[in-house]
C-alpha cells in the first residue's frame, strides 16, 4: 500500500470560452478530443464558440451542431451563436437555444467580425435584454462594447480581459453600476511576452501576451474579474509552424493544475477558484446544475506540465515545462466516473446539450 492521499472534492468546472472546432477544423480538434481534452482538466461543461467553419449564425448550423454534441461529446455543451451582419432578428429568434451571442469586434480567427455601426446597433436591440452579449474586444473596442451595452441596457460578457488599462475600464465601468461580467484566461495569467519570445508561434494568440505589468494588473484586480476561461483555440503544430501561423492556444487541460498551484502558493483561495470557474459562469450564462457530478484532485501531486499524454488532438500545449501542483484523478458526470487516472471512461454521447429543445409531443 502506498501513503495514502488527501483528496479534494471540486464541483465540475465550467469553461465559458472554448473552440471545439468541428464542424471544419477536425484536423485540429472535434467534439470527442475537445472535450476528452475538458474532462482531463476537470472541466465537465464547456461553451463553444461560433467561429467554426461553416459559422453558427443561423438555426440550421445551430441545430447541426446540437446533434453532433449529441453523437459525439463526453461532456455537456452550449453553444454561442455569431454575429454577422445581417443576422440580428435570426440570432435573437434562437436566445433560448444558445448560451449567448458572440460579437467579433477585432480580426481573429475566422470570419466572424463586426465593424458597421449599423449592423452593431441591429445586434444590440434584437438580442434580448436577459441573454448575455460575449465579445471578443481589445483596448479601445472594449469601450465601444460598455458604451452600446450600457445605451441599450443589454448583459456584456467581455471576454478574455488582458491589459492593465482594460481590468481598470472593467472597475471604472462596474463601479458605475454598469451590468457587465469579465473572464481572463490562465494565458493571460500565467504567461507574458517573455514567454511569447521563447515559444514563437506557439505562444501567440489573441489577444497576444501582455507585459510582466499587464499580468500582475491582472492579478492585483482579480476581485473585479468574474470567471476564468480558457479561449481553448487549439491549432496544428504543422499549422504553427507554417508560413501564416493561426492565433490561438489550447487551455483545456491545463487550467486546473495551473490554478491549483496558485493556490497552493497562497496566491488565490480554493473558494475563490470554484466560484471563477464554476459558480460565476453558471450564474452568468444561466446553465443548468449538473448533478451528481465532481472532481477529485490529488492537491499535492507534483509534476511537469507537457505536451505527453494530452487529450487535444493538438497534441502540445504552451504551459510545457511548468511545474504545477494539483492533478486531476477523476471525474464523475452525473455519477459515472467519467475519467480516471489519464483515461476517459465513458463512451461518445454522454454529454448533454444546454438550451437543447425538447421535442413536443
Ligand atoms: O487566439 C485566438 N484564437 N483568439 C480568438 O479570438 C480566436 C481563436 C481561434 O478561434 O483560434
Ligand atoms: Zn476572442
Ligand atoms: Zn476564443
């Protein structure tokens, strides 16, 4: 027998920002290895994004991408509808079947991307005031985002918050009552631009690594950030290392060790990391509660961080050669253990689909 080990008991983890990638980037992930990947970081639902190929912009994508969760997650899902220009009365007619619209105001990944006025304002009055509105909205867009929000009394969701100045708008915005909610990603927590120097290609992503000050802004404020995500954009090596290489870096397993270890340096509560990545975003996108579902971590286990062994069919991870303390040993998706030791236990399907219509009878 072996010393025994002090287990921890989490509730399941909640992902607000992932890119399972299929339909049309199955070479970099599908829905059975995005969220094999969720499970293996103690993550048991996941919110994905609409910047797939096709993009969910319409009830027909939105219900294909329903059935593929259906067939082929091992986790539960939501999905995000994206903002086109001409989409804002189809989106809003499909509220209560997504977990919220997505509006691009920055070029990223994908064609999704707002930059009419016009098309701005459609969005924001059709959308229902009780739905989130997620935007991807760097430095000055983000002021732009708060200011139509605030015009039209709609829920803002600001996501991946990275730069000294952006947390500082957050409190400002937050402090004058405004109704807005923030996530940060473990990129933009545990790496910066000297990390950016060391992993080329595969440490850019958007928005980019900030500096060492942006980081311990980021820190120093986290009271005024809601929910951590991880923006999981996982990508090809052979695409990295390309001519034209894709922004983007896969997060899903690694954000749980990464805040375990904040924790074990005194840097952050375990209280605080469940309410970040568990009740904050079930309270902000109105999830369902998973029953009888959990997470046993080994909070003393030690180890190095690596591109060995991952789920993401990715298969590398910027967070390589970390030292981190806290692994992930099992995770039970309403009662079943649905990973176990490195080892997904369940088969395909098992996932459930949030906001999923029920068929009439
Ligand atoms: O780095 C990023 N990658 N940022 C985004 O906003 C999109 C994402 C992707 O889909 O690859
Ligand atoms: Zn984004
Ligand atoms: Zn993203």
């Amino acid at each position: 027998m072996g010393a025994s080990v002090a287990i921890l008991r989490l509730p399941g983890l909640i992902d607000a920002h992932v890119h399972l990638r299929e339909p049309g980037g199955e070479a970099k992930e599908d829905m059975t290895s995005g969220s094999a990947a969720a499970l293996a970081g103690g993550v048991t639902l996941v919110l994905d994004m609409p910047n797939t190929t096709p993009p969910v912009v319409d009830g027909a994508m939105l219900a294909r991408k329903q059935r593929l969760a259906r067939q082929k997650a091992l986790c539960d899902i939501g999905f995000y509808l994206g903002a086109t220009g001409s989409n804002a009365d189809e989106a809003a007619s499909l509220a209560g079947q997504a977990v919220g619209l997505k509006i691009y105001l920055d070029q990223t990944y994908g064609p999704l991307r707002i930059q009419d006025l016009a098309a701005l304002l459609a969005h924001f009055r059709a959308w229902p005031a009780t739905r989130p509105i997620a935007v991807h909205a760097e430095g000055l867009m983000m002021a732009v985002a708060i200011g139509l929000a605030r015009s039209f009394g709609r829920r803002l969701h600001l996501c991946h918050v990275s730069r000294a100045a952006e947390i500082a708008l957050i409190r400002a915005a937050k402090e004058s009552g405004a109704a807005l909610t923030c996530e940060v990603t473990p990129h933009h927590l545990f790496l910066s631009q000297a990390d950016a120097r060391r992993l080329g290609p595969y440490g850019s992503m958007r928005p980019p690594l900030a500096t060492a000050a942006d980081v311990a802004a980021l820190w120093a404020n986290l009271e005024a950030v809601d929910c951590i995500a991880t923006d999981h954009a996982p990508h090809t090596r052979a695409e990295k290392e390309g001519d034209s290489p894709p922004p983007g870096v896969p997060g899903l397993e690694t954000m749980l060790p990464l805040l375990l270890t904040a924790v074990a340096e005194g840097r952050l509560t375990l209280e605080r990391l469940v309410a970040l990545t568990c009740i904050a975003p079930r309270r902000i996108f109105g999830l369902p509660d998973q029953p009888d579902t959990w997470v046993e971590v080994d909070p003393d286990a030690r180890y190095t961080l690596s591109d060995e062994g991952l789920h993401t069919r990715c298969g590398w991870t910027p967070f390589a050669g970390m030292r981190v303390q806290g692994r992930v040993r099992r995770v039970i998706l309403r009662g079943q253990t649905a990973f176990e030791d490195g080892q997904v236990r369940v088969r395909p399907g098992v996932g459930q689909v949030v906001g999923l219509r029920t068929r009439q009878c």
